[in-house]
C-alpha cells in the first residue's frame, strides 16, 4: 500500500545564490561561485554564503544559540515550507485539525555543521587552563558560554524547525557524511509512503568551510587549487561549499486537495555501503551502482527510463573514475545525460544531495541539462559518459540524482518532474 | 501482503555496569550502581566530579585488529565491541552472499576533535583566544589525517560497516539523548521495507571527557552530588537533582521474523512498534503536559497494533531531572489512563547513568532482556516519593512478572522523542 510523494516546495541557498531561481540560473551560465577565501594567508578556495547568517533567522534571539549551519538550514527550510503554502493552508484549518495536521507532519535533517570551529569556544579557557585540567574544570563556568552545549546539536535544525513551525511527526537527523542530505529527502519520502506522516520536510545543510576542516582535506590530497573539474582529465579535487537545501514533501492526495502546485515526485531511492575504510572507494564503483539499481528498483524503472543524471561529480580522481564506472555498469553504453554541479558553488558535504535534487527538478523541468562548466577534456576513463560543458536535453522527465560520502556511503534519488504545477 | 514482523535475536552491551551483556544484567538484577568519581582524567576542578563510566574496558581484547582500532576513539571501541557481542550472541553475522542484505543504523555522539588535538591547534595557531588561520594552515603539524577520520560524524559507522563487512543500507543519526532509540526505529523499518533481512542497530557515545563533561556542568544538566555518586541519580524521586553521565554502547541484531524463524533462532522479543515524534516547545524541556512523548507512545502502540492494556512494564528515559521526570509521568498517565498504575516501571538510569546517545540503544537491549526473561531491573535510590510522580516504579529488588509486552522510552534535547514497542514472541497477537 504504497502512497505517491510529491514535492510541492523547495529552498536552497549556497555561495551561488539565495534562491533556487538564482542558483539555477547561474549554473545554467556557468558562472561558478567558488572564491578566494580571503585572510587565511596562502591562496585558498570555496564556495561562502556572502549574507551574514544571522540575517537569514527571523528571531533575533536564536543565533546565539545556532551554529552557521544551523542558520543556513532554518533559512532554507523555511523557503521550502513558504514556497510550499503550508503555514497559508494549515492557518484555514480548524483548531483541531491544526493539532492533528503538526502531528502529521515530519521534519527530516541532513546535518553538518562546522564540527571543529565550534570547539573554538573553549580557546579563551585553554589561554587560562593551558594543560592543567583542575584550572580547566575551575575556570570553566567564568569563561565558556553556558550555552555552548546546545550550540553544538546536530540535531539544532530539527529542534528549531520544530519550535518554529509546530511540527511535531515522526523526525530524524542524519548524521552520514555527504549523503545525510540525500538521505534525509529518501527517509522522509519512505515516512510519508508508510502512512508513518502526511508531510515532511526534508533539510540538508552545512558549513564545511572553515580553516581546519580545509587543512585536514588539503593534507589528504582531496581539494583542487583552482576549480572543480569533475570527469575531466585534469581534475585535481574538490572544493568545499557552505549552503543547505530543503524540500516540502506531501502525499499527491494531499497536494491535490488543498491545490498546491507541484514541482514533482519521488519516485523512489537506494543506500548502499561499500563496506570499506573511511575513505576508500572501490574502483568499480560497486556500492554506487547498487544504490542506483536499488533505487531504479524501488521507482518500478528501467534503466532506459532515465532522462538525466547529476552525479555526485566532486571533482576527485578517484570519486569521478570509480563513479563513472557505476553508471557503465547501470547503464551499459546508453547512459543518458549526465551533469554535475559541484564546479559550481563546491562540495556542500551534508546539504549537497539536496540542493543538487532542487537543481535536478529545475532541469527536468526547463527540459534543459546544465553543461560543466569547467569541463575542458573529459577523462577518458570515463568517456563513455554523455558529460558536455555545453546543455543537452533530458531525455525523459526522471533523474536519479547520486551522493557519496566518506565510509562508502552511496544514495541514490529518483525524481520525476511536474509540469505546470501537475503530475502527469 | 501483511507487513513483515521484526525479531530481536542478538544483544550486545558495553555498559557502566560491565563490559558485556551478561555482566551488565547481572548488575542491575543486583542493583548494583555503576556511578563513581570520574576515573578517566583529572576532574577535580570541574563542579560535577562523578560519572558512570564503563571500567577496565580494552577494545583489543574483543577486536583483534589493531589497524582498525588506530582509527577508533573511546567510544567507536565501545560499538565494535557491544555490535560484536550481539552478532555472536544471534549466531549470524553478514557473509560475502548476504552482506547486501544486512543494514546498520546507529545512534552516534557529537563528533569534534578530543582535547589533545584542541590544545595542539591552541598551542600552534591561537592568539589571544582567536584562531589565526593562517598560522594554522601553514602549519605541517596540526593535520593528523587519524584524527580527521576520528572526527567525521560518520566514522563509528564506517568502522562497523568496515569490521563487519555491511554492505546494505548503512546510516548514522543524532537527535542527542534519543539517537538510539530512532535508529533501532530506523532500522526495524529497513526490514518492513524489504530491504534488508538483518540489521545491526544500535548507539554509542561517551562524553565522559574534559569538554563533554564541561558541557553538562555548563548547562547545569549534573547531580553535583559528589560526595554520594551511587545515590546521586534517583529518577522519579522528590529529592532528585540532575542526572548522572553515562558511557557506553548498545547494539541489537533485528532479523525478519521469517528468517529468525527459519534458522531456529532464539527470539528475545518482536520490536513490534516505533513511535517517533518531536516536542516542538523547547530545546532542553520537555512541555509539562507530556506533550510530544504522548505522541510517541500512542505511535509506538498504533504501529505495533497493541492495546494500552497489553503492556506490562516501562523502561523510562527517566533522567533524573525535575522537569524530564515530571513530564514522562503525565505523558504516561495521558496515554494509559486507568492503565498507568498497572504498568511496573523503571529507570535503569538510576544504575547506570545517561549514556546520552547509546541511552535508547542500551535500554531497548535491557528491555528486550525483561521481556525474555520476565525478570523487571529496579529503579534504585527512590526513597522519598515525588507526588507529582505516581506510577508503580520498581523498588528494592526485581520483579518476576511475564511481560506481553514493553515500551522503552527516550527522550532528546531538541525535542526528539523516540518510544519502542518490544512484545514477547509468544504474546497474543
């Protein structure tokens, strides 16, 4: 007894943009957001929010309690709920019927967060305490922010959406690396599938642009110098990007009811582990081409059914050749059009899944696949992919959109579009 | 097609109480207390100087595999122990023909770096308490590429998925004090799902360090009862003044009925419910009507399709907190009405402490445990009834009472509310 999951709102924010108009809009030119980061000496690059995160919450109280993560994935949720006219719709309930539809309604987290800056905090009593632990202990209560505790959730997002908007269904917060975002929109599909909730939103964000967390993944020879070229022959690496995306998920009865507009349907979605080291990744790609055929299976598609891709694409060697692998090995020789979007605002780790599944329903609808930009010679491990720097066209109204992360994690999103507001 | 029914075959606990299942049930049969001065550091100077920690625990005496262990912290070696017990303890574990089809959802802690990797970036890259981040990017030293895997939100998962060769849906949440309990929810949906035929669920977390530790005082979340460890955490009694901060791990193995069947398993109980909500009121309080875990409970009963009167005892969140205590009360008496005074609870934590993360994951396992054995842990130190808390708590020694069926609770900062249904495998359906 499996419902139909349509999205019905969507709100996305990273170095390319405050709105997912925007940031559609500058993929489609080319236009990559990535900077310099200023003041942190030798030349650095990534993808930064240029608003002040504190601007982006409507209570002026919350951001001494909230990491920039969390401020980035309250703003986004809060487009997607808007986007969505739930608040609009549930204010023409009836009391009653309000409390009952809170209790139906699901948030779903992908969290992040700036895990070391975060512990910056305890720098002012490290000055005073040094080594000496007794002193720690003493000092501690003069010198750290009570709240320090609660600014360090991960669960932050969900609590405040919550606190925010009365929601109060079933919940997670997915802490799993770069697919905690994809995840995050497959669980909450799954919960509204099962009858467990009527409507969810699913959040993914993050904030891995900070100064220690760019020295660990510089170390480990995963960051490129200038630009993120994925599948290219001259890739170097990725760059890390702040931002977080959101998505409104309700039933297709649900939506149809209160005459929402539709911007599409999950149709289904997979997760597999490669059961290896944190970071290794099979070159065959192995646990991303069962993601993908876990997820094809799921959506009751063919492989042939598919009409675009936007691949996890993070600009690594050994990440792009291991998943071009996995689409060969899906799709034979008739891959369908394939993008990826990380050249264009970095790697947004816990948030990436989702942005890029708001970017993948603009194409599917735009019936328009944005080119890599920076693509200049496509690697020829993975020739047989239909990458262009220039658009193509999608060659039918579905995409599987594909996460990784460290641990051999592998998600797989499949999505159909809605044209003009309905579900074909 | 009817909805596949999930077993609970395996348990495996690390716990304040012993470094396995047996020792740890033993314990709490006993009421013995696993609460003590903090051991593991100097905590002399901090306002709250006891916990229960986990003692004389050596991960290479479960693990052989020193390569694996570099990369695992005091809490990782927790969970490869605990998910090791429990994959023995059922008599099945994942092989190259069925690895796809096992899963792995865990509960995990805060991740951030330990205090050695704070004070050597403190040393080498700060300036009157402010980071220098040019110093610290050019500095070769501050980069351990051991302690970045250590730090990734999802490396205790990694190294389970890793040890134990899980190929299937693997994934790692954090609603803080609920984590355990929403990831066995999670995981016993893999199965309805058909997704997976087993799954190795669980928590683990420790945040008996010097920055953990801080946290709580800070919040003022502690039983600063010193000079009284063993009594210091009391839940459901008037004089009760915070909790006690706990360690350790939990991991169940959850397996399609049919399949648990097929191999002649023994069964220790069905998680037949999950009930999942969130508070929405505020971060650290729950609403003083019950609001929030109310809906988890009545969740947990729909989802399992059991009658309120069907269930025979209640493993608390019971923290030991007025406010936390207080509300779980209400909420119980909203959900079972005439009911509530028929059902023996208690909070294990009264024994153990908060293991934070691990919490729901180590109490769904002890529940599991009273529904096997009909055998139900105390509620230790409450002595002096709170009116305000009035259901039959389980006081001096255990209760022999068949359970039909159990609830465990577990309630987290930010309002997560997580409530498992676990029924005898021989109940009445």
């Amino acid at each position: 007894m499996s419902r139909r999951v349509v999205v019905t709102g969507s709100g996305a924010l990273c170095a390319a943009g405050a709105h997912c108009a925007d940031i559609w809009a500058a993929a489609c030119a080319g236009h990559s957001a990535l900077t310099t980061l200023s003041d942190w000496g030798a030349s650095r690059r990534g993808g930064v929010v240029e608003i002040d995160a504190r601007t982006l919450v409507e209570d002026r109280k919350l951001p001494k309690l909230l990491r920039r993560s969390d401020m980035y994935g309250l703003y986004a949720a809060a487009r997607a709920i808007d986007d969505a006219g739930l608040i609009a719709y549930r204010d023409t309930l009836a009391d009653r019927a309000v409390a009952t539809f809170n209790d139906r309604t699901g948030v779903f987290v992908g969290a992040g967060g700036s895990a070391y800056q975060n512990q910056y905090d305890f720098f002012p009593l490290l000055d005073v305490a040094g080594d000496d632990l007794p002193t720690f202990g003493r000092e501690l209560p003069a010198t750290v922010n009570p709240m320090w505790l609660l600014r360090s959730l991960p669960n932050n997002v969900l609590c405040h959406v919550g606190i925010r908007f009365g929601f109060k269904g079933a919940n997670a917060c997915i802490t799993n690396h770069s697919v905690s975002g994809l995840l995050a929109v497959s669980e909450a599909a799954s919960a509204i599938r099962a009858g467990e909730v009527e409507r969810a939103v699913a959040i993914g964000h993050d904030a891995p642009v900070e100064p220690q967390a760019v020295l660990y993944f510089e170390r480990l020879g995963l960051l490129a110098t200038e630009c993120v070229r994925p599948f290219d022959a001259a890739r170097s690496g990725s760059l890390l990007g702040d931002g977080a995306g959101a998505l409104l998920l309700e039933t297709a009865e649900g939506a149809a009811a209160r005459g929402a507009t539709v911007l599409g349907e999950i149709l289904g979605s997979g997760c597999a582990s490669e059961a290896g080291h944190l970071l290794a990744i099979r070159e065959d790609g192995d646990g991303l081409a069962r993601a993908m055929t876990a997820a094809l299976d799921d959506a009751g598609l063919d492989a042939a059914d598919v009409g675009m891709i936007v691949a996890h694409g993070n600009g690594t060697r050994r990440s792009d050749a291991s998943e071009a692998a996995a689409i060969g090995s899906v799709f034979g020789a008739a891959a369908p059009p394939v993008t990826a979007f990380k050249w264009a605002f970095g790697h947004l780790i816990a948030a990436a899944g989702v942005v890029e599944s708001v970017l993948a329903l603009h194409a599917l609808r735009a019936g328009v696949v944005p080119g890599i930009a920076t693509l200049r010679e496509v690697d020829p491990a993975c020739a047989h992919l239909p990458v262009l720097s220039a658009a193509q066209a999608p060659r039918s109204d579905v995409a599987l959109i594909l996460s990784r992360g460290f641990a051999g994690m592998n998600v797989v999103l499949a999505v159909r579009a809605a044209h003009g507001g309905r579900l074909p | 097609m009817t909805r596949p029914r999930v077993a609970v075959t395996g348990i495996g606990l690390v716990t304040p109480l012993g470094n396995d299942t047996a020792t740890t049930w033993a314990a709490l049969l006993g009421a013995r207390s696993g609460v003590a001065p903090v051991a593991g550091f100097d905590a002399s100077g901090f306002p709250v100087r006891i916990a229960a920690e986990v003692k004389g625990f050596d991960a290479r005496a479960v693990i052989d595999d020193r390569k694996l262990l570099k990369y695992a912290n005091r809490y990782h070696g927790f969970a490869l122990a605990a998910a090791e017990e429990a994959l023995r303890d059922a008599g099945v574990r994942p092989a190259a023909t069925t690895a796809t089809r096992w899963g792995c959802v865990v509960g995990s802690g805060m991740m951030g770096v330990d205090l050695g990797e704070l004070q050597q970036v403190h040393r080498r890259a700060v300036v009157d308490g402010a980071l220098q981040p040019a110093r610290l990017l050019a500095d070769g030293s501050l980069a351990d590429p051991v302690a970045f895997c250590r730090s990734q939100t999802n490396a205790g998962l990694g190294l389970l998925v890793q040890r134990f060769g899980i190929a299937g849906y693997a994934s790692s949440v954090h609603t803080a004090c609920a984590s355990g309990g929403q990831a066995i929810g999670t995981a016993a949906k893999l199965i309805r799902r058909g997704i997976a035929d087993h799954v190795l669920a669980g928590g683990f977390d420790s945040m008996i360090n010097p920055i953990g530790l801080a946290g709580f005082c800070l919040l003022g979340a502690l039983s600063a009862d010193n000079d009284a460890p063993e009594r210091a955490s009391r839940p459901f009694d008037a004089t009760r003044n915070g909790f006690v901060l706990g360690e350790g791990a939990g991991f169940l193995i959850l397996e399609a009925w049919t399949h648990a069947v097929a191999r002649g398993a023994r069964i220790y109980a069905e998680l037949a419910g999950d009930g999942n909500s969130l508070s929405s009121y505020r971060i650290t309080d729950s609403h003083p009507s019950g609001d929030g875990p109310i809906q988890a409970m009545r969740q947990g009963l729909a989802d399992a399709g059991i009658a309120a009167d069907a269930i025979d005892y209640l493993n608390a969140h019971g923290t030991s907190t007025l406010m936390n205590d207080r509300s779980e009360c209400a909420a119980v008496h909203a959900v079972f009405g005439a009911h509530a005074g028929r059902i023996a609870v208690s909070s294990t934590k009264s024994l153990m402490g908060h293991l934070i993360a691990a919490a729901g994951a180590v109490e769904a396992g002890i529940t599991a445990l009273a529904v096997h054995h009909g055998t139900l842990p105390v509620n230790a130190n409450l002595v002096e009834r709170d009116p305000e808390c009035d259901l039959d708590f389980i006081c001096g020694t255990p209760r022999a009472r068949p359970v039909r069926a159990a609830l465990s609770n577990a309630f987290g900062f930010g309002g997560s509310n997580s409530c498992l249904v676990l029924r005898h495998p021989e109940a009445d359906r």
